[in-house]
C-alpha cells in the first residue's frame, strides 16, 4: 500500500512538473484535442518575420505555409508527418492558447477555433539568407548565435527542402535509403573536426604547460613520425622554426602530433569530458554527442591522430560552436536556444525565456589564450581573409579528410567577432570543399558583415 501510494504521489508530482513532455508525446490523446480546439499559433523570426502560419480557405480547411520555404527548413521545421524543428521543439505553446476568455467567445460563436499563441524566435532573417546563399549547392551546415547569451540567430543545413511540401515529398523521401534531406546537419552531423580541434588540444597542452607553453619551439619539415607512423602538413607545406603560436596560426599538423605526444592522456581524457565529448549537450532540440575517448590505453597511432583531429574524433557543428562561444565568453558555456517569448493573440509575452548559464568550461584565463592564438590566426596564418576588416575576428580553420583520398577534405572555419567583446559566433562546415582558409573562411566574413550590418 505505501509503494502504491508513493507510485501514485510521485505520478503526480512528474505529471505536474513535466506537461509539456506528456502533452508533446506522440501518443497522447489531448494533442488531438488542442488541435480540434484551437488553431495553431504562428511562429515568427526576431525582426517579426512570418516563419510558419496556419490558413484557413473558405471551407475552413487549414494548410501550414511557410512564406520562406527552404530558407529555415531545419531551424523551423514542419508541423505535419511528425513533428521537426521549432515545429516540434513549441508545439504545446502552439497548440495551447491564452486568449482572453472574450476573444475565446467571441470565436465560439462564429464558430472558428480559439487562436493558438505565438512564439518568437531568436532567428534573424538577413543573416539566414547570407547564410542559406553562401553555402550554396555545397552540402554543409551553418550556425551562427550570441555567446553571452546562446541565443541561436541563424541555422542552416544542406541539402534541405521545402516544408510547404513535406506532405508531397514524405513518402519518396522515406523510400529512399540514400537521402539526408531531412538530417539537420548543424545539430546532428558528425564530422572530423580537422584542425579545429586544434583548439582543444592547445587547451589541454596549456592546461598541462601553464607557465611554460609560451615558450614551445618546434621545427616543422613538414611531418612528424612516431613509429610506423607518419602525420603529413595539410599539402605537405613545410613551417620550418615555429613556437606555439604560429604552430596554431598556420595549422601545423607536424606541430601539433608532436605536441599531442607530449600531453597526459588521462588528463586529456578529463578535459574531453569537461567539454562534453560523448555527453549530452544542454540543448534542448535534437542532436548526436560529439565522439572521442583518450585514456591511458589510447594508442601512440590514436593520439595523433587525435590531436589534429582525425581518426576517431567525430563533432557536430552545433558542439564545436558552443566551444567556442564558451572562449568568446570568458570560458563559461551559454545554453543554446531558439525561441525567445511566447505571446498570445493580442500580443501579451505569457512565456518569456532568458539566457542560462550551464558551467565553466575553461578558466578566464584559459579562454583568453585561446583568443589570442584564434585571432593569430586572421592575422598571420590561415584566416587572413578576415583580416584588415573594420572589426576584428578571431577563428580556426580546418581541413577535415574524411576518406582514404588525402585531397578530399571538409572546409571548417569557427571563430567571433569582435575578438575583444565578442558579440557573434560563426561554425561553418563545408562538406568536401577542401581548405576552410579557402572556402569557409569567406562565408564567415559575409556572416559577421551582415551581422554588423555592412
């Protein structure tokens, strides 16, 4: 009987304090009833822009348009099939509505649905559109957001498609076993991070080398062999005498194998948990955990390839663009979000949401010298497209292989601007494009410029 009874207390309690979940979930009943009861809600972008909005033609037929059709297929997604995206990640706010009890009336007795309530994204419509056409025809993902708050400001994934017709396309898209069409890349992807992750092995080596990591040489020919094994500069390009700093401005993989070496693998095996490898992310909408395990069994062929980020590492777009809001934002990691106040149907806020801190990931001080080495790099090594601008930037690119073909490569760039109060951060993966200073580098600059309003 007391089992019984704390089953039934603790049902009520989760019931109570998980609403949303229950009434969100795929099986149960009163969705149907709050969709038979009040029409869904409108989603807006930040500027105010239509997103998503229900019609109703003369037979009082509703149809969910999107008026920007492939531009925020991922980021919005679709409210049909399923649920996906905003879509999905809203839906009991959508579905529910605070109208006053007069408007609530005053629709019975004409007839018509109580009017759903509203959200209001986080999303900017002119950066997404730079965003959407800078990639162009290239799969890939894009994330752009704030580091001082995680608010997310653009989102896009390639290939993508037109949420106007996803009831058209549904069935060809689950037949075919080969399309990624519905795959938001930017959340869900997993990718090799290629020198981007440089970033965390410097971390680590700083970590390890607090007083003396300024004061690191290495001459580079070019490659670094250990054993049987042999780590190549990214087109065989030889740095010659480099310290620390150039080695991460000019993306050296010789460099870097061999700092890898250096490192405590437990320790570093710490730092990857610090920063969320193989865990779950405070994100609230879907997406894969990033991938990489080091410990005191990792191989010597493991770690270096480990620390130039190959091998077995594997990253999504979203978690190597919390890394580094976390260094724009003095070490402390924002939790990601997309929808920033619910209103009703005269515009009153019902719900409003707030930036929360999740943790520290670095020190201060850690994340300070992680700035001054990714602004090194749009000054003097592999991002100098970013240079001579009227803000600064601060960044790394990367050239991520990811087959047996040494020339095929995914072009990453992640970085911030201003470099000394960072107001935007930029995660850009261009899949099979080649060198990120080459490809991915300047969609970061039309980013941050329509950003800045340039």
């Amino acid at each position: 009987m007391g089992v019984f009874l704390c089953m039934m207390g603790y049902t009520c309690y989760y019931a109570a304090t998980h609403k949303q979940e229950l009434i969100n979930n795929s099986y149960n009943g009163r969705q149907e009833l709050l969709t038979a009861q009040n029409r869904r809600g409108t989603i807006y972008a930040a500027g105010g822009q239509v997103l998503a909005e229900t019609q109703t033609d003369e037979n009082d037929k509703e149809t969910r348009v999107y008026p920007y059709e492939n531009l925020f297929a991922h980021a919005v997604g679709y409210a049909s099939n399923g649920k996906y995206g905003i879509e999905s990640l809203s839906n009991y706010y959508l579905i529910n509505s605070n109208a006053k009890l007069a408007d609530k009336v005053a629709s019975e007795v004409a007839g018509n649905k109580y009017p759903g309530d509203s959200v209001v994204t986080t999303l900017d419509v002119d950066v997404q559109e730079v965003a959407f056409k800078s990639l162009g025809i290239y799969k890939g993902a894009i994330i752009v957001s704030e580091p001082s708050t995680g608010k997310i400001i653009a989102m896009v994934s390639k290939p993508d498609f037109d949420p106007n017709e996803i009831d058209v396309i549904w069935k060809d898209l689950l037949e075919d076993k080969e399309s990624t069409v519905l795959l938001n890349r930017a959340t869900q992807g997993l990718y090799p991070p290629g020198s981007t992750f440089k970033i965390v092995t410097a971390l680590e080596y700083i970590r390890e080398n607090p007083e003396t990591y300024s004061q690191y040489t290495y001459q580079c020919s070019g490659r670094f062999t250990s054993g049987q094994d042999t780590i190549n500069c990214y087109h065989g390009s030889v740095h010659g005498h480099e310290d620390f700093t150039k080695s991460f401005a000019k993306s050296c993989n010789a460099s870097f194998a061999n700092i890898g070496m250096q490192l405590d693998r437990n320790r570093f095996g710490n730092t990857l948990d610090e920063l969320l490898f193989n865990e779950e992310l405070p994100a609230a909408f879907a997406y894969n955990k990033s991938r990489l395990v080091i410990d005191e069994n990792t191989s010597d062929s493991d770690v270096l390839q480990a620390a130039i980020g190959q091998g077995t590492t594997q990253i999504t777009p979203l978690h190597l663009n919390m890394i580094t809001c976390a260094i724009a934002n003095k070490g402390v990691l924002m939790k990601p979000y997309m929808v920033d106040y619910v209103k009703n149907n005269e515009n009153t806020v019902v719900r409003q949401f707030h930036p929360v801190t999740y943790k520290k990931l670095m020190s201060e001080e850690e994340a300070a010298a992680l700035t001054v080495l990714m602004q090194e790099v749009v000054e003097s090594g592999t991002g100098t497209k970013l240079s001579g601008l009227s803000y600064t930037a601060a960044g790394k690119t990367g050239s991520a292989e990811f087959n047996s073909v040494k020339t095929d490569s995914h072009a990453w760039f992640t970085g911030f601007a201003p470099a000394e109060d960072p107001q935007v951060c930029v995660t850009i993966i261009i899949e099979g494009a080649g060198s990120g200073g080459d490809y991915a580098v300047p969609i970061a600059k039309r980013i941050f410029n329509a950003y800045f309003g340039l």
